[in-house]
C-alpha cells in the first residue's frame, strides 16, 4: 500500500505542504531580515536535505541515493521535516491545517507499513 498511486500523490502533497509550512514558520516566528532569511531558507535546505538523503533502491523513489543513508535515518528525517511543516502551521495560527496536516502524515505511513518495515530494515 505505501506505493499505492494514492498514497504516493498524498506523500508528495504532504512534501510540498510541509515546505510552505516551514517557509510560513520563517516568516511568522522572525522580524525583519531574519523573516525573509528563514522564509527562503527552511524550506530550501528541507527540499535539499529530502533529495539528497535516501535509502538506496527505495522502491517508493527513483531508487537513486545522492548520500546513501540507513532506513532509520531517512525515516527520522522525513519525519522531521513533514511534522515540521505541520508545526509550522500549527505555530503561525493556521492551527486546523497543521491538525489535518499531522493526521494526513499519521494516514498515510499508516497504509505504508510495508516501506516502514522496508525502510527499517535497510
């Protein structure tokens, strides 16, 4: 189920959620010159961090790994950055969509406990 064509397109809606999530906690949390530093910057360097980091032959990717890293590590830092971009939301008062942004994550590793167990044991 974790390569489902559903869960792959939530997946990807839950990337892109979590990068305007850390790019409007950039905004929101700082003033001035610090404000548009971190509004381009979080979600720069998660786009970075998320396409350079991976578990090579992940099936649920291209199968490619810039830097190869274990299955615990990727997991940890996609974690990291989708309830990242949740808790961006969450903290700059758009608290519904970070709600409804953390259990979309919760739903789809839940239908993904194939790649989980995949990814563990990498």
């Amino acid at each position: 189920m974790g390569n489902a064509w559903w869960n792959l397109t939530l997946r990807f809606l839950l990337e892109l959620a979590a990068l305007l999530g850390l790019g409007l906690s950039g905004w929101g949390l700082s003033d001035g010159l610090w404000r548009w530093l971190l509004a381009l910057a979080l979600p720069l360097i998660a786009a970075a961090l998320w396409g350079t980091f991976a578990v090579l032959d992940d099936p649920s990717r291209s199968g490619r790994a810039p830097v190869p890293v274990p299955g615990a590590v990727r997991l940890a830092l996609e974690l990291v950055i989708l309830f990242g971009g949740a808790a961006g939301f969450y903290l700059t008062g758009r608290m519904t969509t970070g709600i409804v942004m953390a259990l979309l994550i919760v739903i789809s590793y839940a239908f993904s406990l194939d790649r989980l167990s995949w990814l563990l044991k990498q």
